[in-house]
C-alpha cells in the first residue's frame, strides 16, 4: 500500500487541495445569449480549475441561451470525411462530419438538443449512459418513434451527472457509418488532482476496399482505423508543456475493443463511461482497454519530455489500407498463388508461372467470376510504372508529395521465411510529412510520417520554448488551409 500511496502522490501531487472549479460554459440566462465553443477549445486555467477538452480534428459545438436551456444544433447527414490526404471516403455524420462537433456542458445545466434528419432514412438520437426520462433516451420504437427523413426531433433535460459521454445513432449500422460525438459534462467542482490539459479521442473502424470510398458497415474485418476522424499520419497531435497534468479520454464505438498504450508515460484510470471512479481502484498502467459502447479516462503529469506514441496496440490497428489476400505474388518459392478464377484457386495453372506478375490472390476469399472483380494490388515495392499505373486506378487518391525512397532490406531478404512484412507497409517509402503538415507538427523527426498508421498520433511533452513556438504557429495557422507546404521542421532535442 506504501509503494501505492507514493506512486499517486507522486504522479498528481495528492496534497493539493480541491480547487474551486470556475464555469467555464456558464452564461447569462438571458435568452439570445450565445458560446462559441470555438473560441474555447484552447482554453486552460492554471490556477487549478476546469479546463476546456480539447477534441484534436474535431470541431467545438457552439450553443446559444433560449428560455433557460443551452440550446444546440445538430444535422444528421451524409459526409465526405477525408481520412488521410487523398483518402476521401463517404461516410454519415453530424454538421458534416463524422465523428460529429464535440458538446461541452457544466453539471446542473437545462439543455436542449434540435436533431433535423437530412439522411435518406430514419434515425434516432441517444445519448449513452445519461440518466435522464425514458422518452428523452432516444431509443426507437420504446421511447420514440424514429425521426424520418426531413425530420426534426426536439431532446430537452436536465444533467445531473459529471464525465465523459457520447451520442450517438441507435441505428446499428448508422453507428457503423460514422454517427457519434463526444458530450463532456463538466464536475460542479473540479476534480482533485486538477489537470492543465484535457483531451478527448473517439476511436473509429472502418471496412473500405481499395477502389470504394463508401465503407461496408456489415463487414467484421476493418482496414481504416482512426482517432477523432482520422487515420495516421493525418492525426493531430496533443501538445503540452512540460509539467503539465494532463487528462484523455477515449470513447470507442464499433466492433472492436481496442488496447490503448501511452510511451514515455505512467498513468491512473481516473474515469469511466460512468463518471469518475473512485481514488482506491487508482492503480499504475501504461495500457487501457477501451471496449466497446466504453469510455476511459486516464491522467498523469507529462514530466518526460519528447514526442510520444498513443496508438492501439492490436498490430493491424497500426496500419492503413489493409485487405485481405490482396495482390500478386513478388516472391518466389512462397508456394501456389490462389484465386483469379476457379482453376488459379485450386492451384492448376493454366499458362506462365507461380511467380509471375499476373497471377496471384484476388481481393476477398472467393473463387471464381465474382473474386476477379476487384482491384489486385502487390504487397512489395512497384517500379516506377506499376505504381503510377496502381495509383491511376484508385479513384479520389492523389499522390503528391510521397517520399517514395527505397527501404533498407538485407540482400538475402527473399530468402528469409515470412518476408516482407513490414518493409513495404511502413518506413521511408510511405513518409508524406509535407502531405501532413500543420502546427502541430512542427519540430518532429524527419521521415516520422512513414511510421504512422491507423490509430496512431503522439503527446508531444513540450519544453516551454519550443510548446510556445507550437501554439503561436497554431494561433497563426488559424482559418488558413490546412497544409502549409512553406513551414520548416528542425528536429528539437
């Protein structure tokens, strides 16, 4: 119990004492009054109160005072959400993406929520894990009755929980398709230990062949992994200062549960979908298990300074564009290729060779007509031709700016069992660090983008120095495109 104690004093400081927790989102009761929550997203207060959540990718939902309740807005509708740069997929969503703008509230207050269906279908809101009357939880068919399309449904209660939530459809595959958000209730009184930053991540999968932009919401298998709407490298790291508290909260919607580990740093568990937890369940980690229809907190002091990995831990988590038996064979003595047609895929060949170019896995599991439909890509590295012939035949994908250096192999790779695996799907050929430029990244190593995929993005535990630099680069890069092609990166040490 000793080592406990010491572990939790030391990581938060536990003789503070509880800090008077200021309203961030109060205002007048005057009806009209208005927050953008834009303004807000950025906001700390380090004299120990409640700081703003942070939602990386992910706009703030702004709201305005009517008749006593903070009255919000959201539009349920078909989006185009761009995963990564040139990987622009069509998913559903809320005020045009998914996952929808995040919602900030304080503990106590009336709201109410205007739902308008711009969908092709009905829909319905709920909102997970809020104690509020049955015919607010937004459940078809017990509670209400689906909102149509070019409907408008009008959810008004009072909260009088604190923590980390969600909304989202409770149309099954709807969920599947992108329909989520992230509702933060913010404590009466701030927690103790309080933190100086406060991010939020939802984690999303997705199942999106090559040559498709819309996702198969009833397939089992996902090859698109993201945090907050985006995959790596395209997410956008969290920046601190050195010192800091920090707070993240994981939210996880779809079919898997998800591993999430944190470099560099100890953390507690702090919270649940339920609220906050207990300080005597408070034990050291570095990796939560974030399941499904769950929330997690976790909190620790950022007192190891460096650009540190928060990723999924489940291996075909950290990667992008996966499929299944995809590809023509580029090894040779690695046995019989199957698929194409029914002949290729009970091993008879018809002409050529094992090894040639032209024969090998088709896309999918099946045999026959059906499996020669889709696109075969190679799972090794393309000539110069191959692979402007490849990109030309992947719809919305666009390729500038890829540093397609060649990766280091041994020169008896081919002869190794089991390779390649990672040379051709990570490293030096997929960097696209000018493809991902913004603020946030200013300063990271050169060629860091060609080890991020999937859920994948970084702490980025700032010395003062350089944590300003960042965050006057993003005060200027406000309103401005997103890529910043002028923008130099010196590695800081």
């Amino acid at each position: 119990m000793k080592n406990r104690r010491d572990f939790l004093r030391n990581t938060f400081g536990l003789g503070a004492g509880l800090a008077a927790a200021p309203r961030l989102f109060a205002a007048s009761r005057e009806s009209g009054a208005t927050l953008d929550m834009q303004h807000m997203a950025h906001a700390t207060q380090r004299s120990g109160g409640i700081v703003s959540v942070e939602t990386p990718d992910v706009p703030q939902l702004p709201w305005r005072m009517v008749d006593g309740a903070k009255e919000f807005h959201l539009v349920a509708e078909p989006v185009k959400q761009e995963l990564m740069p040139g990987k622009i997929v069509n998913l559903w969503g809320y005020n045009g993406r998914a996952p929808g703008p995040t919602i900030q509230v304080n503990q106590g207050d009336r709201v109410r929520i205007i739902v308008d269906n711009h969908l092709p279908e009905a829909t319905s809101m709920h909102w997970h894990g809020f104690e509020i009357p049955i015919e607010m939880d937004g459940a078809p068919g017990s509670s209400q009755d689906p909102i149509p399309p070019g409907g408008r449904f009008v959810y008004e209660f009072t909260l009088h929980q604190a923590g980390t939530f969600f909304y989202h459809s409770h149309m099954a595959m709807q969920e599947m398709m992108g329909m989520i958000g992230t509702f933060i209730m913010h404590p009466e009184k701030a927690y103790d230990p309080p933190v100086e930053k406060d991010f939020a991540i939802i984690l999303q999968e997705f199942a999106i062949l090559p040559n498709n932009p819309i996702p198969n919401s009833m397939n089992m298998e996902f090859n698109w992994l993201t945090f907050n709407g985006k995959a790596g490298p395209a997410t956008t790291p969290l920046i601190v200062r050195l010192n800091d508290r920090v707070r993240l909260r994981f939210i996880n919607l779809g079919m898997d549960h998800h591993p999430i580990h944190l470099h560099g740093h100890t953390f507690v568990v702090t919270g649940t979908e339920g609220g906050r937890q207990p300080r005597t369940t408070w034990g050291p980690k570095n990796t939560v298990l974030v399941g499904v229809a769950e929330a997690a907190d976790v909190e620790f002091v950022a007192n190891n300074p460096g650009d540190w990995m928060i990723h999924c831990h489940l291996p075909h988590h950290m990667m992008n564009q996966m499929s299944s038996v995809v590809g023509p064979m580029t090894r040779r003595g690695n046995g019989m290729p199957a698929g194409l047609g029914m002949e290729e895929g009970m091993g008879i060949l018809r002409e050529g060779h094992a090894s040639s170019e032209d024969k090998g896995p088709s896309l999918g599991r099946g045999m026959g007509v059906g499996s020669t439909r889709d696109q075969t890509l190679g799972n090794g590295p393309l000539n110069a031709q191959q692979t402007k012939q490849s990109m030309g035949n992947m719809p919305g994908m666009q390729h500038e700016g890829m540093q397609m250096a060649a990766p280091d192999v041994a020169k008896d790779a081919n002869s190794v069992p089991g390779f390649p695996q990672d040379a051709f799907m990570e490293g030096p050929a997929m960097a696209m660090d000018k493809m991902v430029e913004k603020p946030e990244n200013y300063g990271l190593r050169p060629g860091w983008s060609g080890f991020m995929q999937g859920m994948m993005t970084f702490l980025r535990v700032l010395p003062p120095d350089m944590y300003d630099k960042v965050m006057a680069l993003r005060e200027q890069h406000k309103g401005k495109p997103e890529t910043m092609p002028e923008m130099t990166h010196p590695h800081h040490v």
